[in-house]
C-alpha cells in the first residue's frame, strides 16, 4: 500500500509502497477514507518538532484519521465489525507509567498516532480498539477525521485548560486549523468579547465569520489601544496563542488582564521569554501550557456536530489524493489559499 513516510533522524519525508499491516490482539485495520493535514505534521517533515516516543527508524505520518474497519484482531470487544464507521483518536495511553499502572488519567507519556507510531496517511491503518470512536452516517469522513485535534484541542484549551467564560474577553492568535475552531467553540461557550489576531487579511475575515466581534492585525501600530477599547481597559481575561510563534505570545502577554490566563496551544521550540516577571506575579497571571484533548473529548464534540451546535462543513478547504501529500504540505506551510484543513484521501 501506499503510505507517507517519515524519517526523523534523516530528515526525510517519501510516499512508498509498504506492506499492508496486519491487526494484532486488541487491534483493528482500518481502510482510511479522509486524514487531515495539521501543521505538526509540516514542523515534523522540516525537523522543528521530533517524536518523543518512537522506537522504529521511519514512522507514517497522521494523527488525524477517519475510514472504515476493515480487518478486526483477536480479542477486540464484538462492537466493533468490518464496515463500522469510525474516527481514530490522536493518540493513546502509554500503559507503562505509574498513572497508567493505577488506570489513572493522565498518562504520563502519551503516545501520539502518527508521531510515535504509524499514522493514517496511507490506505490501511491499525488502532487499538479502544481508540475507536463510531461516528453516524450523517457525518463525512472529511469533517469526522479532523475532530481529533483540529477540533478538540481547541475545545481543550478553551473549555479546560484556559476555562474560558460567558460574558469575559478572550483573544486567538492564529485563526488557522486550531484557531479557527477556538472561534467557534469560544462563541458556543459565550465568551464575549471574542478578539481575533492575524497578520492575514483573510484569516482577519473568516475569524468574523466564524463568530469573533473583532479582527486584529498584530502589525497595526494602534493595536494596543484597540484591545484596551475593546476591553474596557481590563484587558483579555485568556488569550490563546494557536500560531505557535515567540512574538505571538509576547504580544499576548502583553494583553493580559488581572488573573488572566496565556495558554500555549501551538507548538514550537522556540524560547518562551517574560520580560516583566512582577508584573506578572502583582496581576496574578498565568501561562499555561497545553497539549491534546482530555477522554470523551472526541465524543462529545460528535455530538455538539450531531445535533448542530457545532458547524464543520466550512473546515475542509481541500482535498487531494494520498499521493499528492507533499503537495499538501508545501500548501500548508505556505499557507498557499489560506487553508484551515487540507485532506488526504487515498
């Protein structure tokens, strides 16, 4: 079959024929119908993020998957049949560490599908059957396959992590695959107002289409004095960097009111600096780091879909073909038509 394959210590990224895989105890094949394209696979193809976990020389990347079951393994509950329509989550418990051991949430070394083990850009996938998730015939496999994570870590950050509020201003930085979503989700939960941050003018745009009362560009020399308008002068009670760039969380720091909250949501290797640290400590400020989505996330947000509170049909801004997956990522990072998520479908 064919698959997009990653080579982390060599820096190199190939679609080639691999074997098709074969289910083990607990294990299901699944024939892949959509996988999303996420900026984490662009930063683990140029080398700016690496596999924490990975014990094999290549990996195949995607995290974000959804198809049909194929093959079913031994000793997988009889729920789960060849045809079921299902969504993989992003990734899986470690089953080694201490809170695994206790049956405990949260594991202590997440291993994240497609990063430290084989993904869904490829025909066939396996998954354990307890990262299955069914979904219904009225959702596409496109929407369903970019819940795990270009939907529900927003929804983590913004529901958990950051604890955003009605009625309390929150900022996004970013309004691209993650950003975007926490626009959405942010108006559901009512956070009011909701302040978009990007230096692109369609970004800006669709941020108000999605539901932000303000689009911001970062460069305005005037952008300061618009937060503190918009604000009433308290500031942004969370602010959510999803852009995963240094300036982007100083700028955001910056915009903090008492006891407000920055919540690192993108990813980079980039220091994070403070420059006013009592500043910080005085106001009660926090940053807080997040990763993921919390168990039951996915299902939830299923639902939220499923009886219409929840509108994905304008997340997928393509779709290519399996073997175009460089293409999609070339597209990606040069954000060539502005994407919020490209599709694979093999």
């Amino acid at each position: 079959m064919l698959a997009g394959r990653l080579n982390p210590t060599a820096g190199t990224f190939e679609m080639r024929e691999v074997p098709v895989p074969e289910p083990g105890p607990g294990q299901v094949r699944i024939r892949v119908r959509a996988a999303g394209v996420c900026l984490s696979d662009v930063h683990l193809i140029d080398g700016s993020l690496r596999p924490a976990f990975l014990d094999a020389p290549e990996v195949t990347l995607g995290h974000e998957v959804a198809g049909e079951i194929d093959v079913v393994g031994p000793d997988v509950p009889e729920r789960w049949r060849p045809g079921a329509r299902v969504v993989l989550e992003a990734g899986e418990r470690c089953g080694q560490c201490a809170q695994c051991a206790r049956f405990r949430w949260p594991c202590q070394a997440v291993r994240t599908r497609g990063v430290d083990y084989d993904g869904g850009w490829a025909e066939y996938a396996l998954a354990s059957h307890h990262t299955l998730i069914a979904i219904p015939d009225t959702l596409s496999f496109e929407e369903a396959a970019i819940v795990p994570d270009a939907v529900s870590t927003p929804w983590g950050a913004v529901a958990g992590t950051g604890r955003a509020e009605p009625g309390r201003p929150a900022g996004v930085w970013g309004i691209g695959g993650l950003g975007a979503h926490a626009v959405q989700l942010l108006r559901m939960l009512g956070a009011a107002p909701i302040i978009a941050v990007d230096p692109l003018e369609a970004a800006r745009d669709r941020a108000l289409e999605f539901g932000a009362d303000f689009a911001f560009d970062p460069a305005d020399p005037h952008f300061g004095e618009q937060i503190v308008a918009v604000t009433g002068g308290g500031g942004l009670d969370v602010a959510y960097d999803m852009a995963g760039v240094g300036a982007v969380r100083d700028q955001a720091l910056r915009c903090l009111g008492r006891d407000g909250r920055l919540v690192l949501v993108g990813l980079t290797p980039e220091p994070l600096t403070v420059p006013n640290s009592i500043g910080l400590s005085v106001r009660g400020q926090r940053i807080l780091g997040h990763y993921g989505s919390s168990p039951g996330a996915v299902e939830r947000l299923i639902e939220l879909i499923h009886y219409g509170r929840l509108d994905l049909s304008r997340s997928i801004s393509g779709t290519l073909s399996l073997a175009e997956a460089p293409d999609a990522v070339k597209a990606l990072s040069g954000k060539q038509g502005n994407p919020i998520r490209l599709i694979l479908v093999p």
